[in-house]
C-alpha cells in the first residue's frame, strides 16, 4: 500500500512531474521531474523568476492541467488520469484559487461573483457562509462595491474580489497566484494578514505565489523555482533573507 498524502501532513503532493511543450530544439520543459508537497496547515510561498513554472506548479496541484508526466494527488486522490468532470467536482469540493488574472465572471456584480462558488454547487450561501462572505466584503473594503460588475472596479479591487471568493467556501487549501500583486501596500499588508489568518486561525492551508520577499516573509516555507526545478526549500525567511537568496538564485542562473 502506497502512503497517503493525508497521512504525510500534506494537502496536496506532486511526485516526478514534468510539463514539456514542444518538440525536438524548441522543447521547452515548464516543470522538470519535480517532486513536492503542500503541508497542512501551513503558508507556502512560491518563488523564482519569471518562467521558472511557478504557474505551471499551481495548475497541476489544482488540477487546472495535467503533466506530461509523473503523478499529482489533491489530497487522497490520484487525480493524475481523471477526466474533467470529475476534477471539476473535485476542485469546487476541496480548493479555492485565486488566478493570476482574477477571473472574475463580467456579467455577475461582487456578491454575484463571491456567491458564485455556491451557485456551482447548486445552492445559496446559508447564514454562516453569508456572514463570511460579509466579513470578507467588510475586511477587504468592498462593502460599497457589493453591486458592481467587475469592468467598473480597479485591478486592485477585482484582486480583492478574487481572494475573497477563493476564501469565501473555507476550502482545504487556497492556491493564490501573485494575489498581490496588483495591489498597493496598504492593501496588500491586509491580504497577507488575512491569508496568514486563515492558516493559524482557521487552520487552511495556502500556496501562493509571488515575486515579492515581503509577501514570502508571510509564509511558513518557501520553494524556490528556477528553470522548471526545485532549487530551495526552506522555512520561513525574514525580506531581506529572501532578497538575498533571490539575488544569489538569478546570480547562479546568469
Ligand atoms: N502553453 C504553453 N506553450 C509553450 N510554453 C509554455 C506554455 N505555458 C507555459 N509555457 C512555458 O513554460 C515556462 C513556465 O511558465 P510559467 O507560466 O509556469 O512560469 P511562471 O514561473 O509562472 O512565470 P511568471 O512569473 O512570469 O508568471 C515558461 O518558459 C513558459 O514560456
Ligand atoms: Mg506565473
């Protein structure tokens, strides 16, 4: 009997995954045979230049796209061969994502979009799930925004959307790519407080992305991607200790 990812403390795991577009010279390998689990209960940062496969990571754990090979379990499941529907079924059950562009349906205002991730499971929020949905709308400044569609909000503003309705369901784990970063300081000081809140308080468990050393100094550990692998994992950093492995990652990489 294979070990299960629960039974490792990890939400999410991926093992000997590789994506590859391309033939031949123009072959360019996103992720290359890279093995990696998301912990429970813990802020996990994503690093690493732009092109590295951080995107690519995200989209196979949350299975948003398959390998070219190796396996990807989201929890329990080996969801490595499953077809659509059934990922569908699982990722409304079991994860909230916050795209790199925020995804938001144009035709439905804020609440519309926050409600959305119920609506698909056929139902309405009930008072609880309501009363969260408030909470975020008031915690991320949306409150006079509630009734207008995304075209009329900032970029900012549809982030702020994005990650409220990526925590509205309480899912297991939160993938989040760069949510902030079309944000202000201010702003974005208040998402990482509430993601970080999210995992301490209410026990969730988070992968974000981002390229920012302030916003990975949020996290319990952070992975640093460089050409499709891997290059560090480690426990939580201070900015300028990720500033300074950064530097050190892009200067070995030039
Ligand atoms: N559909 C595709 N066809 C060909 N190459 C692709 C495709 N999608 C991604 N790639 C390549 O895979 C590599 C990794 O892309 P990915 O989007 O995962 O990077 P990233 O680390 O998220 O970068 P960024 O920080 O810019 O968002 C890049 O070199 C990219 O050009
Ligand atoms: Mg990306």
């Amino acid at each position: 009997m294979e070990t299960k990812t629960s039974e490792l403390g990890l939400v999410a795991r991926v093992a000997n995954v590789g994506k590859y577009y391309g033939e031949g010279t123009q072959r360019v390998a996103a992720l290359d045979d890279v093995s990696i689990g998301i912990r429970r209960g813990k802020f996990t940062a994503i690093m690493g230049p732009s092109g590295s496969g951080k995107s690519t990571l995200m989209h196979l754990m949350a299975g948003l796209d398959s390998p070219t090979s190796g396996r990807v379990w989201l929890g329990d499941a080996d969801i490595t061969g499953l077809g659509d529907a059934e990922l569908t079924k699982l990722r409304r059950r079991r994860i909230g994502f916050v795209f790199q562009s925020f995804n938001l349906v144009p035709t439905l205002d804020v609440m519309g979009n926050l409600q959305l991730p119920f609506a698909l499971d056929g139902r309405k929020p009930n008072r609880e799930e309501q009363q969260r949905i408030d909470a975020l709308v008031k915690y991320l400044g949306l409150t006079q925004r509630v009734d207008h569609r995304p075209h009329e909000l900032s970029g900012g503003q549809q982030q702020r959307v994005a990650i409220a309705r990526a925590l509205a369901t309480s899912p297991e784990v939160i993938f989040a790519d760069e949510p902030t970063g079309a944000l202000d300081s201010r702003t974005s000081r208040e998402v990482l407080l509430l993601l970080r809140s999210a995992v301490t308080e209410s026990g969730q468990s988070i992968a974000m992305v981002t390229h920012d050393p302030v916003a990975a100094s949020y996290a319990d550990r952070i992975l640093f991607l460089a050409d499709g692998k891997i290059v560090k994992d480690t426990g939580a950093m201070t900015a300028e200790q990720i500033s300074a492995t950064m530097l050190n990652l892009e200067a070995a990489a030039a």
